[in-house]
C-alpha cells in the first residue's frame, strides 16, 4: 500500500461541517460530489500530502446515515492508495481479511473503491482506494 490517500469523516450537516472545516483548515473543499449509489454527499480538502473527505448520507438506508445514528458525527474510515485495486484485494483476501464487496466499486473523486470489513483490521473501516486511469 502506498500513503493514506484521505481520512473520511461522517458527518450529520453538510454545510455547517463544510464550514467548520473551512475555518479548521484555512482551506476551501477543492471538490465536492455526489455519490447517488452510496447516498451521499462528499467533499474534499486538501491538507499537506493528504485529504479529508467529508461524508453526509442522503437517505435513510445510507451507510453512512446509520453509522452517525449509531455512533454519532466522526472518523468513518481511513482510505489507502494502491497501485493496483485488484492486487491488493487479492492479497488481502489471502491473509484472511473480509472485504465488504467482492469487485472493486466507482467512488467519489474518480477512484475504485474496496472496503476492509472492521472486525477484521481492529474496529477500523479500511478503504483502498486505486485512480481511475
Ligand atoms: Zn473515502
């Protein structure tokens, strides 16, 4: 794996988190998006080497609407790049961790996305996270 692309960050109110991001980072979200099959609202700042994504759920079966339920507003996952998606899933799924989707899925920011199942990498929702090429 290379370096940790964004941490991501569940959050009940897009806007007012937008904004106090904003004033905690100096820094404008560079992009933000709409992901329709995830049901969220994401944006983006960049900050040194890496990013914060900011994710809102948009309706109430979104992973992340139940996560902020669940446990309220807070770090949902930390994402890593790899060079290689298909790769990397391999290998994992060879040392015995669960993946949470079997083929890697279209995320935000142009990238293919996998998920590391928590209760296999210590409570920890891990994302690897491939560009688009
Ligand atoms: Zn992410």
């Amino acid at each position: 794996m290379l370096n940790v692309e964004h941490i991501g960050i569940a959050v009940k109110n897009f806007s007012e988190a937008n904004g106090l991001y904003y004033r905690l980072l100096g820094v404008e979200p560079y992009k933000t998006e709409y992901v329709e099959s995830e049901g969220v609202n994401t944006s983006f700042f960049k900050v040194g080497g890496t990013k914060i994504e900011l994710l809102e759920g948009t309706t109430e079966d979104s992973a992340i609407t139940k996560f902020v339920e669940k446990r309220g507003e807070g770090i949902h996952h930390i994402a890593f790049e790899v060079e290689d998606i298909y790769a990397e899933m391999e290998r994992l799924k060879k040392e015995g961790f669960a993946l949470l989707n079997e083929a890697p899925k279209k995320g935000a920011d142009n990238k293919l996305v996998c998920f590391v199942h928590p209760k296999s990498a210590t409570g920890v929702l891990v994302e690897l996270t491939q560009e688009i090429r």
